[in-house]
C-alpha cells in the first residue's frame, strides 16, 4: 500500500479503490464522475457513501454484474460483506472487460 503524504490529499479528495490500479488511490472530485460500489447490499453502500459525505448521486450500488456492462475503466470500491457475494466472480469478470475495453 502506498504511503500519502499529507500534501498529497486535498480535502474533499477520497482513498479508494481503483480497478485501474493494483493498490488504492486518490480519486480527485472534479475528476469523478461515478462510484461504483460493490457491496454485500444497498444498505451497505449507502452508509459507506454517507460515512465518506459521498452525496448518493455519485454512487452506483452494482446489484448485479450487469450493472457493469458498457463501462470503461470504472472506479470501484469494495464495501462491506461484498466477499460473501455468490456473483463476486462473474463482478470481477465485468471489470476485467471493462479494463480491457479502456
């Protein structure tokens, strides 16, 4: 995991996990367009978004794999119980395609 230094994150910025990148980054706002959040359920999603004052507009909760489809290259967080999900791999399989197709 990479080391911030504080002058590296501006407020307003979020750490999150990027499926363009092995390791977690800084996802600047104004660069930000949606957030695609693979969690155990909505609920799950929601609250992490309120946690990190991410108005709900910016977030696509992915209920299924198919909410991935057409993307290119999105940013992803993981939250919650979303190891647990029965869909996870046919999830990761989308984002492949989605990395690929960027």
């Amino acid at each position: 995991m990479p080391e911030y230094k504080l002058g590296d994150i501006q407020a307003g910025d979020y750490v999150i996990l990027d499926t363009s990148k092995s390791e977690p980054g800084i996802v600047r706002r104004s660069s930000m367009s949606k957030i695609y959040v693979v969690a155990g359920n909505m609920q799950q999603a929601k609250y992490w978004a309120s946690e990190f004052r991410i108005p709900t507009r910016n977030i696509v909760y992915v209920s299924s794999p198919n909410v991935l489809r057409g993307t290119s290259d999105p940013v992803v967080a993981y939250v919650g119980t979303y190891a647990e999900r029965k869909d996870l791999d046919k999830i990761y399989e989308m984002l492949k395609i989605a990395r690929v197709g960027a």
